[in-house]
C-alpha cells in the first residue's frame, strides 16, 4: 500500500492469536545460590575479580549483560563518598544509580587488583588474556555467558542459569525483602512495571507450598 503496488491490504481483517504473559522464563536463584556462586570464585587471580565484579553488578544493580560489558572504568564513579555506576540501557537511556555496598566492596577489588584505576576511557569488563592477564578490549556476551555456567557449575548450582538469571535474582530477592515495584521498574530501567513483574518470582514460593496441600 505504502509504494501503490495495491489499493487494499488483504490482512487488515486478520486477527493473530492472543499472547498475555504473566511469568518470567529466566530462571531465578535463590539468594543462598548467587552468594554461593560469588564465594566460590577465587579472587586471587585477575579473571576471579572480574566475573566475581561482573557477576555482582549484574546482581545488585539488575544491569542488563549488554549494559554492563559496554561500561567504561569512569562509569563506576564518586557521587560525594559514595560510588555510582553509570549504565547504557536500551534506546540509549543513560542510567545512573548508587552502587551496593557490596558490589562497591567487589568492584574495589577488581579495580585495584587489575590496575585499572587510571586508564577510565578504557572498557571496565575485558577479555582475558591469561588467568592473570586481561587484554585491552571489552567482553563479548559469548564470554561472559561461557563464565556465568562455568561458574555456575564450580559452585554446583543448577547450570541453566544464563546472565540474566542474575538481574532476575536481584529484582525478586529485591521485592521478596519488602522493595516496591515502582523503585524495583526504576532500577531496572524499565518503561512499564508490567516487564519488572515478569521477573517477580515472589509468589513462586507460595505456589508451591499450596501445591503440597493436594494429599492423596
């Protein structure tokens, strides 16, 4: 219609099939399973204290995998005392948030310990190069979601998680432990409150304890 090849469009009347969503398919850790994934890296080498960083911020910050690997070393930043992260979110939406106090406390440690602190126009999260040695460019999502079930694995928790089972994680123990949707679609940078709740799995625990009730 639009380049005159014909008068009418023949599909204007078809109706596809109604799709709702309610629920989430990335799987969802429970906090004792991220915490377990975070001791057990080993943090005396310098590809330990990136995945240990990379997996906390995707965690405390619900930063999205694409967001965090194209932050610069100057996007974890002081606001007073206080770090911050500065995120690239979809269409461009520049994100900015107080960091956690343990995610600032992993990401301390990855800074310093990889000598990163004055090289801020360089990517923060890079590809390595030896266990001891990172190169100077940033990350794929192939490598980091290669680390996320190999370190998934190293800690014998469930390897279907996937690098946003992360963000997921931190949004339900976010809202489990009394935060609202509103700051929860805030932090997330999400435009409608409808995609936060897709990775609310608060009423997942309720389900199953009622689901014990069917005695037979």
């Amino acid at each position: 219609m639009t380049g005159h090849a014909i008068a009418v469009n023949p599909a204007t009347s078809v109706r596809g099939p109604k799709h709702s969503t309610v629920r989430g398919t990335t799987p969802v850790l429970l906090p004792t399973e991220a915490r377990q994934i975070l001791n057990c890296i080993d943090a005396s080498t310098a590809v330990g204290l990136r995945d240990r960083a990379l997996i906390a911020l995707m965690i405390f910050s619900f930063a999205r995998i694409s967001a965090a690997l194209s932050m610069r070393v100057e996007d974890y930043y002081f606001v007073g005392n206080r770090r911050w992260i500065r995120l690239r979110e979809k269409g461009g939406i520049r994100h900015e948030m107080p960091a956690h106090r343990d995610l600032e406390r992993f990401m301390n440690s990855y800074i310093e310990g990889t000598y990163l602190i004055n090289e801020v126009k360089r990517p923060l999260f890079r590809s390595a190069i030896t266990h001891d040695e990172l190169s100077n460019r940033p990350m794929s999502r192939v490598d980091a979601y290669r680390m996320v079930r190999r370190r998934a694995d190293e800690a014998g928790v469930a390897s279907g998680i996937c690098c946003h089972s992360f963000r997921a994680t931190g949004i339900t123990t976010y809202l489990n432990n009394g935060g609202t949707l509103k700051n929860a679609q805030r932090m997330a940078a999400h435009k409608s409150p409808r995609t936060t709740k897709l990775y609310d799995r608060t009423d997942d625990r309720i389900t199953e304890e009622e689901i014990e009730r069917i005695i037979i």
